[in-house]
C-alpha cells in the first residue's frame, strides 16, 4: 500500500529524512519495498501484513505506528461539523439490515445543495500521488478518506434512491446489477447488495451500482459508512471477479467503530469541496457491538520468551503507546485491553511480541545456542543412508511427497476408502485420506516428470498408514516404512514387441539383485510365478502389477518385498502411457537381513572359461527353479551363473520358452582345460534331460 510522507507529517511530527522513516519502518515494523519522490513529497510503498490492515491501511493508523516507534505525539484530525438542526437526517433517509451477519454496522448521513465538480487541485494530485484517479469532488472525498482513516466508504444520489430508503440483504435469485464501470452482474442469494425500494444499487464492500450513481445533476447525497462481514465480501468479490480497495480492506475485518470517524470525517470534507447543507444526527444501524477483553501479561513469562529483561516501566509505557488499556494488578503482571481496531492483539504472546518489536531487536544480544554432541546413527538411520547412497549411485533419483491421496486415486488402485485413515478436516479432497503404502501416490510423480523426461528413476523412503478394525468394531492405525523405486520406460506401451519388453523386466530386476547384494543378502531369490496379493497385506502393490509380469522378493520363506510391471489399467487412470516397473520394500524386513559383514576376495589370478547354456523349458518353469539346478550340478569349479536372455517366438513350441545362462568356470589354483568345464556340462545337461528340458 502507498502512504504519503508529507501527509504522515501532518499527524505526527517527524524529523527523520524519508529515507530514515523507511529504514525505522522495515525494522521496527512493515517492510517499506520502495520510496519513490513525486514532487515535492516521497511515497513509500509498504509491505503491510494482513493482521495490520484493519488498523494501518490508513494514514492516521500508520501515523499512529510511527508516533509509538518515535516516542512522538499522534494528532488526529477532530472533525468540525455544520449542521442544519432544524431537518434530520432521520427525516429523509432510513436503514434496514436484514443480514445482521454480513452487515455489523451501516451508518448513513444525508448533505443536500451540493455542487458536483472536479476536486480542489491540491485533492487530486494527492490522490494521484498514492495512484487514485480522480472523478469529482464527492468520489474523490470518499477515496480520500477511506486513504486516511482505512475505512472504504461510498456516496448515493438521495434522488435516485426509490422510498428514500436502504436496505441491506442478499440478493435475490437471478437477480442483476450494473455496475458504476457499466459490467452487468448476475447475482446470487450468497451476495450482500445495497437496495434501495425497488433494486441492487450496490454490491456490499465491493462496487457501487450504477442505479443511484452521483452524477452532475446531484444536489442531494446519502453518504455510506458501513462494515461488512470479510468472508461474505472474498467470496462475492472472487466469484463476480472484481477485486477493489474496499474489497481489500473489508476482506480482512477491518472493525466497525472505524466506520463513525471515518463519517464525520467524510461529511467535514465534502461540505468543504462541494458545499451544501449536512442534516442533523445520522442513522447508525449498529445490531451488535463488540467488547474488549482483557489480557493477563506476565513480564516474567515475557522475558524468558524474549531472551532479556525488559524493565516493567518499559512494558507499560510501550503498552499505552499502542492504544491498550493496562492496569497492574500485581508486581510484574498487567491487565492489558487492546483497541477494538487491533485485531491482531489477542493473546498475552500477541503483547509480548509488540513490547519487544517497539522495544527494539537490536537490544536482544546474538547469542550461539548451546551445542550438544548429536547421538550415534541408529541402525534404521545407518541402513537407510546405505541404501540412498548406493541407489543414487545406480542413478535413481530420491523424492520426497505428501502422504495423502484423494477417493478417486483410491479407486483406481482397486481399494476402499473405509480401509484408509481419513483425514479430518483436509486442506482439499486431494488430501482427504492417507496412504496405504507409499507407492499410491508415486504415479503423480511420474505423470508430472513425463511433461519434461523421457525416462525417470526414482525412490523413496516413506510411512504407509495400514487401518484396521480390531474386534470391537473401533479403527486401529499401524505405520510401516516403505522403500518404494520405480524406473519408467523411455517407450510407450504397446511400443515394441513381448521378448523386448520383458528385457526392460529383467533390467530392473537385475538392479534390485544389486542393490540386495551389496546390503550382504546374498540368499534372496525371486517367486516370479504364482505371486498373489491377497497373502500379503504390506504388499498389496502385487493386485496392481502385471499377473504374468511380477514376483514376490523372498529372503528364505519370508517375502521382503515385492516388484514387477504396473499394469496398463492402472497407469490410465493417470494418463500414463509408458511402461512402469516398480518395487516395495518394507524397511524394517530389509534391515532385518542386511549385514555390515562383507566377504573379501583376492583377485583372481588364473583366467575363467565362459559357457553360454540355452535351456527350452515349460513357461510355469521359474528362471530361479533353472538357475538353481545349474549351480547345483556345476560343481565347485562353478564361479558364477547369470540370466542372459528368455525369448519366445518363432521355432519356439507353443507353451515353451528359451532360457539362457552364462556360466562362469574358474579354479583358484591353477589354469583350467576345457575338457574340464565339459565334464562339468555333462553333469548339467544331464540334470537338464532328466527334467525334460532341451538345450537349445
């Protein structure tokens, strides 16, 4: 907001250059973004914050804030009014508030034999100063004012009000409005409207109408000083579109006793630049008032919440300079009432930072807090670095995301809502109900990253919040850490053909056979085949992945974890097209199996002989089940076994598939013939017959 310098000065004595006044200001109290000097005066552009603008989006109320930083006199203007004491107001003018709500306060005046004319030229350049385009007279004293005291205000022609009465109330259904910029409004019954007998001449706090519009032709006004309900006004403002100051400044609850100052302060003004008569009285429609309260402020609390001792004869000063009302009513504690218009002081801490804000910061000493030694790295903490760093290392890519969900995400993944922990009072229905298992919320993060990647690695630590239902019929909630990675293909689905799909398969499964390895789980396995969701509570990703593209994690005969290929269906609901792999882990399974003991090899010093072993088997035949027969009938020359290539196609029998393996042949001791690795073979493909598989 713009406040003027040379008008500042006029109700607060100041010494300080402008410069020095926006440097106090940032300091002690809003941030001052830029000065600017137009003519002879400097306009600073502040920085207000929202609980401030009910008592210093005017003049007098950041005059006032500068009189308290300066320990200077605050003179407010004290309006001198002529009134006619033989016609009232009364006479000539009623108010109804029928939304007591909406409306908390609605003054009304009436000044007759005005002139309308362009405003005293001193008027307009300070309007045009702080950015307000000048109209006339009577617009140009409502702006005025409302930049001065805070409180928006508005004019009507008495001529054109039919019964000479107003009326505040929702709006009709269907009913329309024009406003003062000609926009034609539709109306709804949540709308707060000015009436008159007959029609909308107003849209509450935010516009006037163009029905009772003062033109050239006015000689009788109804000026306006009320105050409407913020929330009632944000909406009607936002759902027409029109945002103004008055908007603004009733939008955050600006307080109804501003509106009587802010009235004689109006009709002094525009007796002055457009004459006339002002009735005697005013019609105040005020339904219910407010009363302060009390605030109890303990110094000794106040001080262990600043750091240092303010002495108590500076919080009662600094107290009564806001505008608050204190009394002692014990060594060190003050009964404080703050001014109805300070709606941001309402509990003892709201005091507290005001007394040391005036007091000074500069006065709190820079003080290091004390250092304590950081504990030792848990065993969940040491494991979890472990396995970011060596992920990271394979190039996948940690996220971070909140743990909520909406229905319709749910229900695309199969479940029901009354499985999952509801939040009680959501910031929006996308955050309603809380995961089940992290990787449901992992398909927004990768619908967003396909706008800018091709293909995407990425992982996660984080809580799945499991909602059970114990016998008696009450909700039970259970945490358990996840690690969920999922890598997506560069290709979309249906892109190529099965044999080079299932190669994107065995890549992501060959990254997870490393990453267990090097957390020393050596004696993992896959259970590729018959895999089913409904066994594994943690795990119900299994329902979601492919049936013919997905295995359970073992270690021995507990399951670990879970991976595979998403299925199509699913993906569609988030408008994926490209193939999705991904794997779960629960935490504490895998820090249960992993080990800090490493084996150590020397390097080998003798060469190692390679076979290449293509095996034609059934399709139920595991690639674990065809892996383990190798290893176990290779002998101890028998290095390494690694899964090659599965091909299915031409000259390939219906309901077979060709495995192949490398198989890595190596004595320790010396160099090894063929021959030797082919006795081995014999063994291996002797195992192989009796199991009724070919090699191919």
């Amino acid at each position: 907001m713009k406040f003027s310098y040379s008008w500042l000065k006029e109700f607060v004595p100041v010494k300080k250059s402008a410069a020095e006044l926006a440097e106090l200001l940032t300091m002690r109290s809003f941030e001052v973004e830029r000065v600017e000097k137009i003519g002879n005066d400097h306009i600073f552009d502040i920085a207000l914050p929202p609980n401030r603008i009910p008592d210093a989006s005017g003049h007098l109320g950041m005059a006032r804030e500068i009189a308290v930083l300066l320990r200077a006199s605050f003179k407010a203007p004290q309006p001198k009014l002529k009134e006619n004491k033989k016609k009232s107001t009364k006479s000539v003018l009623a108010v109804e508030i029928k939304d007591k709500n909406a409306c908390r306060r609605y003054i009304g005046r009436v000044i007759e034999g005005v002139s309308i004319k362009d405003s005293p030229k001193h008027l307009q350049e300070r309007l045009l100063s702080l950015g307000q385009r000048p109209i006339n007279n009577v617009v140009d004293a409502t702006n005025l004012v409302m930049l001065e005291t805070g409180q928006p205000l508005h004019v009507f022609d008495l001529d054109k009000l039919q019964g000479g009465k107003i009326v505040v109330r929702a709006a009709a259904k269907s009913e329309t409005m024009t406003t003062l910029d000609d926009q034609k409004i539709s109306l709804t019954p949540d709308d707060l409207v000015i009436a008159d007998g007959k029609e909308a001449i107003a849209l509450a706090g935010v516009k006037g109408g163009k029905a009772a519009e003062v033109d050239l032709a006015t000689t009788r006004l109804a000026l306006e000083a009320a105050n409407f309900n913020g929330i009632s006004v944000r909406k009607t403002s936002k759902r027409v579109g029109i945002r103004t100051d008055a908007s603004h400044r009733f939008e955050h609850d600006i307080h109804p006793d501003l509106a009587e100052d802010a009235m004689n302060r109006l009709a002094e003004l525009l007796q002055d630049v457009a004459g006339g008569e002002l009735l005697s009285g005013a019609v105040d429609a005020y339904p219910k008032r407010e009363r302060a309260s009390g605030i109890l402020v303990d110094t000794e609390y106040a001080n262990s919440l600043i750091g240092i001792t303010v002495p108590p004869k500076e919080y009662e000063r600094i107290i009564t300079s806001i505008g608050c009302a204190c009394v002692t009513k014990k060594k060190g504690v003050f009964l404080v009432t703050p001014p109805l218009i300070r709606r941001d002081l309402s509990i003892a801490e709201d005091i507290i930072e005001e007394v040391i804000r005036v007091y000074g910061y500069e006065h709190v000493p820079e003080i290091l807090p004390p250092f304590r030694a950081p504990a030792g790295k848990t065993d969940a903490i040491r494991w979890r670095e472990f396995f970011r760093s060596s992920l990271i290392a394979s190039g996948f890519s940690e996220v971070y995301r909140y743990a909520f969900l909406p229905a319709r995400d749910i229900e695309a993944l199969g479940g029901n809502v009354n499985d999952y922990a509801m939040v009680e009072n959501p910031l929006s229905p996308d955050f309603q109900y809380m995961v089940r298992e992290p990787y449901e919320n992992f398909f927004a993060v990768i619908r967003n990253n396909l706008r800018t990647q091709k293909t995407i690695d990425i992982f996660s630590f984080d809580r799945g919040f499991a909602r059970n239902v114990k016998s008696g019929g009450e909700a039970a909630f259970h945490e358990h850490e996840y690690l969920t990675i999922a890598s997506v293909s560069g290709q979309q689905i249906n892109a190529r053909s099965d044999n080079e799909h299932r190669e994107e398969l065995y890549a992501m499964k060959g990254a997870l056979h490393g990453l267990l390895e090097s957390a020393g789980i050596d004696d993992h396995w896959f259970d590729g085949e018959f895999a089913q969701a409904v066994s594994y509570p943690h795990f119900r990703l299994l329902k979601n992945l492919h049936p013919y593209r997905r295995a359970e994690i073992k270690v021995g005969d507990d399951t670990v974890g879970v991976f595979g290929e998403v299925h199509p269906s699913v993906l569609a609901h988030w408008k994926i097209d490209r193939r999705v792999f991904m794997a779960e882990f629960l935490f504490s399974d895998l820090r249960k199996h992993a080990t800090e003991e490493l084996e150590f090899r020397a390097i080998p010093q003798f060469p190692a002989i390679e076979r290449d072993l293509s095996l034609l088997v059934p399709l139920e035949t595991r690639i674990e089940e065809a892996q383990g027969m190798i290893e176990n009938e290779g002998g101890v020359m028998l290095e390494d076994v690694d899964f090659m290539d599965e091909y299915m196609g031409e000259k390939i029998p219906e309901g077979m598939r060709s495995l192949t393996f490398r198989l890595v042949f190596r004595d320790t001791a010396r160099t090894l013939q063929d021959k030797e690795v082919d006795e081995h073979m014999k063994k291996v493909l002797a195992a192989a017959g009796e199991k009724g598989w070919e090699v191919r």
